[in-house]
C-alpha cells in the first residue's frame, strides 16, 4: 500500500478491495498487448511469402525469355532460327538428326517441316494445283561442291549472288524446300509467281507455317534476288503473324522479335525494381507501424502500472 498512489488514500475499503481484484486482473489487460505483437507476426509472414512467390515466379520467366532469345539466335533446330550470309550455322557444318523423306524423288526435311510441306502440296493438289519439291535439305558437302562449281563457272563474287556460302544456306536446315509447277514449268524461275501454282503458293504457305523467304524487292535485307519457289518452315504462328503484320522478310521477324523480347526483359527490370521500391515502403511502414504499436504498449503499460490499485469506475472515470 506504500506505493499506492495517493488517491486511493480517499476511497473507501471496498474500493481497496475491487482494488486488489482488478490488480489481478490487470495482467490480463497488458498482457492483451501480445496478440498485437502476433498480428504482427502473423501480418509480417504471409506478405513475405508472397515476395518469396513473386521473387520466383521473376526468376522462372526471365529464364524463359533467355531460353527463347538463345534459341533464336542459334540454335539451329528451331524453326525461327535465323540463317543468312551474316548468321551462318552453328557449327557451320549443322546436319539436322532426323530427315525424312518429303515425296518420292529423294527429296528430304526435318519431320514437322516435311509434314507440313506433304499437307501444303495435298492442299494445293485439292485446288487444282499440282505442285513439286524441287530441292530440300541440302548437306553442308553438297553447299561447299555446288558454291565451288559455281566459283569455278562464275568467279566468287557472282558464285555468292545465285548461291548460298556453304554454312549459310536455309537448305542445311532442313527447314526449307525448292518448290515448283509438277509441270517443270518457270521451275526455279522468278516467272513462277505469274504462274497458277506461283500464286497458290503465294496465297496459301502461310496457313501450313511456310514463308516465301525471298520475297521481291527485298534483295538488300535478305542477300536474295526474288525467289518465289524458295520455302522456308517458320510454323504457322509465325507465318501467319508475317502475313497479318505485313512483315515482308524473315531478317525483320527475327528483329522485331528479339527486340520484343528485350523491351519485355526491360520490362521486367523495372517491375523488378518497382517491386523492390514497393518492398523497401512495406518495410518502412512496417517499422514506422511497430514504433507506433510499441509507444502505445508503454503508454497503456504505464497508464496500468499508475492505475494499478484503482478500481474499475474510478479508472474508467479518469480516462473520461
Ligand atoms: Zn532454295
């Protein structure tokens, strides 16, 4: 009782006793300042686990952007690879593992490429349009006798302009076939596109994945006079993405592409750092709100500590 407060010196003895009872029931009343600390705790873990969650899904995505930029640029099994005088082969003497035959004459292509170059000739063959593969996969040995006949015939500088440097022709691939009127007619001729089946090729490679790789007009991007006959096998999606943008050449596609797939890694930086600026506030305001919590724990530990002997209307009294 010494070190009551001086104004229970005025209340009557049962008050002392309600006193005495509240005494013991005031460390229930701090003590309901943990489950402040457990909302904390419990505030604090989830929105950890989902940075956790973010944090990985980033990491997930931006390796697949990387896997898909590398594909492009050389792994030669996959149908967007880009392959021109400035992008040869990786190695340079690439051989597709699997070929399989296109039609009877010898003519071969990776599987789904010459799956769809069989669908691409029954389609045509449905409209009237018999149509043949010329020329499909070409070795890198076959490259290097026909560009050095061609040199021998010709001189270099003209053997490069009608001819593919060996580890620089799409025919390596295995992606891309010669195709021409069943009739032999303007066969690997520009006057095919004048043609019934020139135009049937035109109008319809896109719908089985095929590009006209060296459209007209576009010599200085492609290195290629027009060459209506030549196919390349890029899949549907990309074709027709060609078509509909209006994309003339392949080069262009792959640029736009990787470009894409940059402002998209931007992209991803900046939320990356959105998402780390956004974590830093969370942080500060968490602290800043723990600092508040912990001032009014003292505050009511305190206000408990002074009233401690006083009973419940005298305390309620006081705080009005
Ligand atoms: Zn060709």
């Amino acid at each position: 009782m010494m070190t009551s407060p001086h104004t229970l010196r005025s209340l009557p003895a049962l008050a002392t006793t309600l006193a005495l009872a509240a005494a013991f029931l005031l460390p229930a009343t701090t003590a309901q300042a943990s489950p402040v600390g457990d909302l904390q705790s419990t505030q604090a873990s989830p929105s950890a686990a989902a940075t956790d969650e973010a944090t990985h899904e980033k990491k997930s995505k931006a390796s697949t952007a990387e896997r898909d930029y590398a594909a492009y640029s050389t792994d030669a099994t996959s149908p967007l690879v880009l392959v021109n005088e400035h992008h040869p082969l990786q190695p340079r003497d690439y051989a597709p593992k699997d070929l399989v035959a296109v039609s009877g004459n010898g003519t071969e292509m990776v599987p789904r490429a010459a799956q769809a170059m069989k669908k691409l000739i029954a389609g045509g063959a449905r409209d009237g349009q018999r149509l043949m593969v010329v020329s499909a996969y070409r070795s890198y040995a076959h490259q290097v006798n026909l560009f050095q006949r061609y040199t021998r015939k010709y001189g270099e500088d003209y053997a490069s302009r009608i001819s593919a440097r060996p580890g620089t022709s799409e025919h390596q691939l295995g992606l891309s076939a010669d195709l021409g009127a069943a009739s032999g007619q303007c066969s690997l001729k520009a006057c095919l596109a004048d043609l019934p089946s020139g135009k049937w090729i035109a109008a319809h490679a896109a719908d089985y994945g095929f590009i006209v790789r060296y459209p007209k007009d576009q010599q200085e991007t492609t290195g290629y006079a027009f060459e209506p006959w030549h196919l390349r096998y890029v899949g549907t999606k990309a074709a027709r993405q060609m078509e509909q943008d209006g994309v003339a050449t392949f080069e262009q596609y792959s640029d736009d592409l990787v470009t894409a797939r940059k402002k998209q890694k931007t992209k991803t930086s900046e939320k990356e750092a959105q998402a780390s600026r956004q974590e830093a506030e969370a942080e500060r305001q968490a602290t800043q709100d723990k600092a508040a919590r912990d001032a009014e724990w003292e505050r009511q530990e305190r206000r408990a500590e002074e009233t401690r002997w006083w009973p419940d209307w005298a305390r309620n009294a006081f705080s009005q």
